[in-house]
C-alpha cells in the first residue's frame, strides 16, 4: 500500500482496509442497527464477510470505481469506515460507519471532511452526494457539518432491511438531480 492512499485527520490515520483488519471490523459492524443504515452490510457480519470486503476493496480501488477506508486511531485500533464511489457525472457517493463506542464524537464529521480534502487534491474530486435513511438522523446531522444540502427523497437499497426504505438524499457542490439519480 502506498503513502498516497493513506491520509490524516486530525486524531486518526484513514488506510485502506487490510486482511489484518478483519476480525476488528467485524466487531464493529456485527450490529442489527447499523446494517440497517448501511446499503451492502450483511447481518450477522463475520471476519469472512470483512476479508471479502478487504478484498472487494482492493479491487474497486484498482479499478478506480471507489475508495474505501478504515478509519484507524492510534490506541483503538480501526474504528470506522469512510469512503467514497463514482456515480453517474462529476459527483461521488460518500458513504460512512462508525463504531457505537465511538459514535457522537466527531469521527465520522472528521474522517469525511479529511476524505473530501484527500479526494479535491488526489483526483480533483470536489462535487459529492449522500444519503442516509430517514430513521438514522444522526447520519444527516454530520452531512449537515461538512455542507451538505438535504435535496430530497427517494427509497434506497439496504440488505440488512431486506429491500428500499425512505432515504434522505444531500449534495454538495453539485446539482440537486445527481444526488436524487440511480445509486451505486
């Protein structure tokens, strides 16, 4: 892994996932509530499913089709998630997770405004889209931190939930219509 697909914040290192990392995502992830939130996330979540995830993360990141990082702190170990994907135009999906033990701390406010930053200078990136589910308010409150503009509505996709549900859709930078497109 090169230095440049590493990058800082001001309390935590964010890296591309790795097969060491497998058995700590796990047991971020391994929660019924924040499978909900999330589009791909299985439940029950093992360190197989992590080590598939390192895996598909590789291969995104060297097809150039999305980044994904953990998010690590020096002590703690990995402790969240961050990245983003293309979609259709100039604007790219930002997605997020944090573990619960850290949740309300600014990790995740903190780790997107540094992928936002690494994103602007190492591609040019600065046009972006989000979303999170309607019953998830905290989600839209950190989108609301880095400037997001809530767009409208529409229903996305999550496995965990086991089909779409009403999701809140944000844009920054960009048209109101490239975050209210087919998701990635």
């Amino acid at each position: 892994m090169g230095g440049s697909f590493e990058f800082k914040s001001e309390r935590f290192l964010m890296r591309p996932p790795e097969e060491k990392d497998a058995r700590q995502i796990a047991c971020c992830v391994n929660d019924k509530d924040m499978a909900r939130n999330l589009a791909r996330l299985p439940h029950p979540y093992a360190p197989k499913d992590a080590l598939d995830w390192v895996a598909y993360t590789d291969k995104a990141r060297e097809q150039g089709t999305e980044y994904a990082f953990v998010i690590t702190h020096e002590e703690a170990g990995v402790i969240g998630s961050v990245g983003f994907n293309r979609t259709s135009g100039e604007a790219w999906e930002i997605g997020y997770w944090v573990d619960k033990a850290v949740q309300g701390k600014g990790v995740a406010t903190e780790a997107a405004a540094a992928l936002m930053k690494w994103g602007a200078g190492k591609f040019g990136v600065t046009q972006f889209v989000a979303g999170h589910f309607q019953d998830n308010p905290a989600s839209g409150r950190v989108l609301e931190k880095l400037g997001f503009q809530r767009v409208g509505e529409k229903q996305l996709f999550s496995l965990a939930r086991g089909g779409k549900d009403a999701a809140w859709r944000y844009a920054l930078h960009t048209e109101s219509a490239a975050a209210l497109s087919e998701v990635h």
